[in-house]
C-alpha cells in the first residue's frame, strides 16, 4: 500500500464516520455506500488538504473524486503531481 | 436536503424522555417597519412579569442578555432546536434569551437573493441587540454559530466602533466558527456537488421561473434571477455572486478582536482553530479556547439531532460569569445609556411586535392554545381559504429550504389565511405534558392538526387546506381521514400512509419499494452485473427485498378484491380515499418522480386512485428530477405551482 493510499485511509477512518472498518475497504469499494455521507465527505475533502497541502479545484469538488480510495488517491496524485 | 423520515426512526432516548416544561417565550418582530426580523425572547422564569402583549420590559434576574446569532442557510434549519435549547438554558441561568433569523432568513423579511446581505446580516444582529435592550438587558453576551459566529465577531466590533463610543457587547462566543469566509464558501460548493442533485430540465432555467407578482417588497422569483445571474446553490439556499465576494473578503485573523472576552468553542471533528485565536491573543483579546464535542450531532439532519449539551453548559456558564462580573470600562458605560439603544429608536419601537406588514402582508406570532408555535399571514382582501402548512419531518415551520415562507407571503397576498405551524415537539412548538421531544409521528399530531383548523376557523375563513410534506403529508392526510373539517388535502411525498410503530427500518414499506425500484433499474446496468459476479452484492438483502415486495403485491390485490366485495377493511388506504371523497375533500398529491410514495399509492389505493381520479376528488401530480425535500432551487416554483393548482389560488 502506498503512503498516499495510507494516509488516505487514516483521514477516512477519522473524519469519514464510516460504518466499516477503513483499513478493511477495498480501493475500489465505494465510500457513500459505506456511510460516508455528503456532510463527511466535505470533512474528509478538507483533511486531505491539510494532510496533503493540496487545495481541490472546483472541477474536482464532485461526489465521483470521493468515492473511492482509488478515486481519492488518483486525485491527490494528480494535485501532488511534479512535487 | 434531508433524509426522508422513516416512520420509526426516533432515537429511543427521545421518544422515552417526557420534555420539561418552560416557560412560554414571545415572538416579535423586530428592527423597523422597513424590514422587520423575527425572534424569540426567553425570559428568565422568575422575571416572567409579562403584561399584555408582552413586549414591556421586565425586571430581569441579571441586566445581560445572550442574543444568538444562527448558522446559514440549512444548518440554521438543523441547529433550530439546539439554539432553542441554548436560549432557554440561558434563561434558566437569570438570562434574557434572545434568538432571531438573520435578515432575509428563516421568518424575518426577504431573501437569500436581496443585495447586500452581509450587511443586512449585521444590521439584523444590531436590531437584536437592541430588542435585548429594550426588554431591559443592559449588557449583551452574542452566541454565534458557524457563520453566525464570524458575524458576531464582527458586530461586536461593529458595535464596540460606533458613535457613542461604548459597547454593550461584555462577551462573544464562537461556536464551531468559521473565521475566514473564503473557505466557507468553498465548503458549501464542495458539500452541493458532493449531494450530486439533478439539474435543472431542459427548458427550465436553473434560478426559479416568475410565478406570478411578488407584493410589494417581497422577493419574487423573477427579480431574484435578474438580481443574480451566478447563483451558487447551497442545500436548499443560496449565495449570490456578491453575498460571495462579500463574505470571501472576510479573514477574522487580519481583523481586528472584539474587544470583550471571548469563548471559542471549537468543534472536535477537525482541527483547531489555533492561529485565529492566536491572533486574537496577540491583539489583546481574553479568550477561553476550548474544544467540545456536540457540533457534528448538532446539524445532522432535523429528525436526528442531538443537543450539545456540553456546549450549551459552556456557552451559558461564559455567558452567565460575564453577567455576575461588574461592569467596568465601556461597558459600564453602554449600561448607563440603556434607554437609548445603538439604532437610534426610542426604547418602545425596538421591544418588539407580534405583528409586523412584510411586503403588503401581515404577519403575526400566535400561539395556538398556548402549545402551538405559528405565524399567520394575511393578505389585504378578504379571506376566502385557508391554508395550513405542516411541518415536514422535523423541519421547522419555516419548511424545507424555508419554502413555506415566501409560499405563506405570496398565497397571502392572493387572498388566503396561511398558517405555518410548529406540531407539538417540533420546531417552536413545546411538547405536550409526557410527550416525547422531536417526535416526527407524534401521538398528539392528529389533535395539534385539529387545533390548528379550528384556529384558522375561528379567524373566518370558509374553507381549509392541509398541506404537508413527508410526515406532514402523512399528518394532513390522517387528519382529514379522521374527520377534522378540511376542504382539501396536499400530501407531498407521504412516505407512509399507515404508521407502525417499531416496524424494522429496513423492511419498512417506503425502502422495500424504493430498492425494489432500484433493483428494478440495476436490472438493465452492466455494472451492477459486474458487481454481482464480483460477489460485492448483498444478496441476502436482494432476496428480502424481493420477497417483501412480493407478500406486499399479493396482500394489495387480495385487498382490491375484498374492497370491490365491499367487505369493510381496516388500515385500507383505498377505503380512506373513499371515505375522504364521500365526504368531499379534494385529496392531492404530488411526488418528487423518483419517490416511493407514488408507487406506495398507486399499490394501496389500487383502482381507488383512478376512479377516484376520474371524479375529481383524487389528483397525482409527479415532478421529475427533485429529491424528497425539493432540494434544487429550480424546483422550488415548480412545487409551489402544484400547491396553487391543488388548493385552487
């Protein structure tokens, strides 16, 4: 797993109130349906930008950036991008 | 947008906890004929020495008032309970408890869509603290919530800068605040693309269409388009292009502090915030910095709500040592010239009215039968209907996205009787004696919707309509099939037409049918095959559902023949829809397109629903695209159509 994918999991497990467990998630698995709500997500959106000194463009401040850790990790790849 | 609420989902401590009974606060408008505010004042149980009307001043248990200033847009609609609790807190602590709706929000004049709103909103928390004043509070503790705190931070300073020199503000509390308006904007961009609502239909333009001419004064939909061309929706509610600019100029950390003391009660879901209240040290303001856990449970959606008592002890325990503390410096100052508030009014024009004029229509604070919280609202003419508007879920009156509002003010003004009411419970509205608080299918619903019509009866009208959504449809409904004398019945997306009490949530009629829905609909999708293959689907619950549906079907035939057989049925809502059409109430409902309940009725009404349908007594009207509460703005006008169409104004 890689650090990224690590810390991402850290912030879902604090600020996604989940109803499962975030280390046992699936990448793929889908974080609404895991009890993320729109509320949670908005917390986790801000995290990740703590986490990752990022600032997410509006055309990434859509519910299929946040679905998924995968989705999640390609984003933060993508605004980490030439670091 | 909110969870639609299921019939049973009432946490067990509500529902067993019989509410406290409180002393009754008075609702006044407030802040000038020009632009009345509305609010609440909680007065100290002992200093309770109200004469008629209520708006004199009173002996207070302490000279300090804690005026509260809520959060925008939906987290005022979910923190309206816990605000209420705060101000009778406050009031049980010698306080003079004093809650309001910004300018242009909840039930004060105007709308989300007027020019200037930050200023507006400061302006409407100096009138409250001027209302503090005239009802005999000398000092003032300001409260805010989220953006409401920012606001607060900056009256305060506003107040401490004006002409007479000397601020009656001992004291600002900041609760989960947002100190920089820039992120808060973005927040709410981020949280309504996360809601993921549909977009307007084709042909509809995204800002509400004009449906017809607002009374003088009153924000049309028209007006409001061209007022905004860059509207940025924010659950339910909105921030212009200006409000935006306005707020995103505002950074509390490059301002300078209030110069009271100050409590920052920060929430425990996200980090602190330390720099601001560094700044704040650094400029020579006394601030308690603490960080308490209440604030996620404190905006969940209405109908789940939890008080944050840990914050409501703290806030009132600050607010209270400021009160017991002796006035020193400016403040001693400001108390000396209590008689004559920062507005500029004589005392007596800022102690608040229950009546105000709002855009060509009256409105006035009742209290029906001194338990239930309402706002009536009357237009010139004479009354011809009145009109009922039920609390949907736990949502305040004000409604959904504060829909009933400007519904209110514009059927007024074409003639009717409009009452928004609080139910027992919910909103305003105290418990009934043993009752459970924030009971969305409460027991004493049926005789609170009965008070309400004979209320409105008594006031002249000749005809009454119950319009409710989710559990007020369900209200309406069962009010009128239980003979309360209404003409006619809007019931928008009933989740439900026969409540059971303890009934597992997951088998509960409406979810059975809306995942059988979309089972129906995966049916078609390569995706949802992929993922059936890839062994990601609940199947045990697929098979529950499938048969649940299936028992449902089965039982409603079997009913549809047995009512064609005429043998009498209990809990039928064919026969109800019988019954109500014998009896001549025009029954209408309108569902969002995707929502169970329209399916739920067509199943248990059976061929009542057509015939029925072919008489005129029943009608079905379907808007496609809204969720359950009517969430996008586009879809505001279109709801407020189909009530008009249904209730004939």
């Amino acid at each position: 797993m890689s650090e990224n994918a690590t810390k991402i999991r850290n912030i879902l497990k604090e600020h996604g109130r989940l109803t499962k467990d975030a280390s046992a998630l699936g990448e793929r698995d889908d974080l609404y349906q895991a009890g993320m709500t729109s509320h949670a997500s908005v917390n986790v959106m801000l995290a990740l930008e703590g986490e990752f000194d990022v600032e997410f463009p509006d055309h990434m401040l859509k519910r299929s950036v946040f679905e998924s850790i995968a989705a999640i990790t390609s984003a933060i790849d993508e605004l980490t991008q030439g670091r | 947008m909110i969870d639609r609420v299921p019939a049973d989902r009432v946490p067990a401590d509500r529902a067993a906890a019989p509410a406290p009974a409180r002393p009754r606060p008075d609702g006044v408008f407030f802040g000038g004929a020009a632009r009345p505010r509305f609010g609440w004042l909680h007065r100290p149980a002992a200093a309770d020495t109200r004469v008629a009307g209520g708006m004199v001043p009173t002996g207070l248990a302490t000279d300090t008032a804690l005026v509260i200033v809520p959060p925008f847009g939906y987290e005022a609609i979910c923190a309206h309970r816990s605000l209420r609790a705060l101000a009778e807190a406050a009031a049980e602590r010698g306080l003079l408890g004093v809650r309001f709706d910004l300018d242009g929000t909840g039930d004060s004049a105007g709308d989300d869509l007027d020019p200037a709103r930050v200023e507006a909103w400061l302006a409407s928390i100096g009138d409250a603290c001027d209302l503090a004043r005239a009802n005999g509070a000398s000092r003032i503790v300001l409260a805010g919530v989220r953006l409401g705190a920012l606001l607060a931070c900056l009256a305060a300073a506003r107040r401490a800068s004006s002409a007479s020199g000397a601020s009656d503000i001992v004291g600002v509390i900041a609760i989960a605040p947002v100190t920089n308006g820039k992120a808060f904007v973005r927040e709410g961009r981020a949280l309504q693309m996360q809601l993921g609502l549909a977009p307007a239909p084709p042909g509809l333009a995204s800002a509400p269409p004009a449906l017809a001419p607002a009374p003088s004064g009153l924000a049309s939909h028209a007006t409001a388009a061209s007022a905004a061309d860059d509207i940025h929706e924010l659950v339910g509610f909105a921030l212009t292009a200006e409000t935006r600019a306005a707020l995103s100029a505002i950074d509390l950390a490059k301002l300078p502090p209030p110069t009271s003391a100050m409590l920052v009660i920060d929430r425990d879901d996200l980090a602190p915030n330390d720099k601001w209240v560094a700044a704040l040290r650094a400029g020579g303001c006394a601030v308690e910095h603490v960080r308490l856990p209440g604030y996620v449970e404190m905006v969940l959606d209405p109908h789940k709500v939890i008080v944050p008592r840990t914050i409501i002890e703290a806030a009132v325990a600050f607010a209270a040592r400021e009160a017991s503390a002796p006035a020193t410096g400016a403040s001693a100052a400001a108390t000396g010239a209590s008689a004559a508030p920062e507005g500029g009014r004589p005392a007596a024009a800022n102690a608040g009215d229950s009546k105000a004029v709002i855009g060509g229509v009256s409105e006035e604070a009742v209290w029906i039968d001194d338990q239930l919280a309402a706002i009536a609202t009357r237009g010139p003419g004479v009354l011809r209907t009145g009109v009922i508007l039920l609390n949907a879920g736990s949502v305040p009156r004000v409604g959904p996205n504060r829909l009933h509002v400007p519904i209110a003010r514009r059927l007024a003004a074409a003639g009717a009787l409009v009452l928004r009411v609080d139910l027992t419970g919910l909103g305003d509205s105290p418990a009934r004696p043993g009752a459970g608080d924030n009971v969305t299918y409460g027991t004493h619903a049926l005789a609170d919707v009965a008070a309400a019509v004979a209320w409105v009866r008594a006031q002249g009208v000749r005809e009454v309509a119950l319009v409710g959504l989710c559990s007020g449809a369900y209200h309406a409904f069962k009010a009128a099939v239980a003979g309360t004398s209404v003409s006619a019945v809007v019931a928008i997306n009933p989740l439900t037409f026969f409540y059971e009490p303890g009934m597992p949530l997951d088998l509960a009629a409406f979810k059975v049918t809306e995942d059988a829905q979309r089972y129906g609909k995966q049916m078609k999708s390569l995706a949802a095959w992929k993922k059936l293959i890839a062994g990601r689907v609940n199947v045990r619950r697929v098979a529950r559902v499938v048969a649940e549906r299936a028992r449902s079907v089965a039982e409603h035939r079997g009913r549809e023949v047995l009512r064609r057989l005429r043998v009498p049925l209990t809990d039928d809502l064919g026969s109800e829809l019988y019954a109500l059409g014998r009896a001549g109430v025009s029954t209408r409902f309108v569902f969002a397109g995707e929502d169970p309940g329209h399916a739920m009725l067509i199943e248990q009404g059976g061929s009542a629903v057509e015939r029925l349908g072919k008489q005129g007594k029943v009608a079905v009207e379907v808007i496609d695209g809204p969720d359950h509460t009517f969430t996008p703005r586009w879809s505001h006008a279109l709801l407020e159509a189909a009530i008009r169409r249904a209730i004939g104004i």
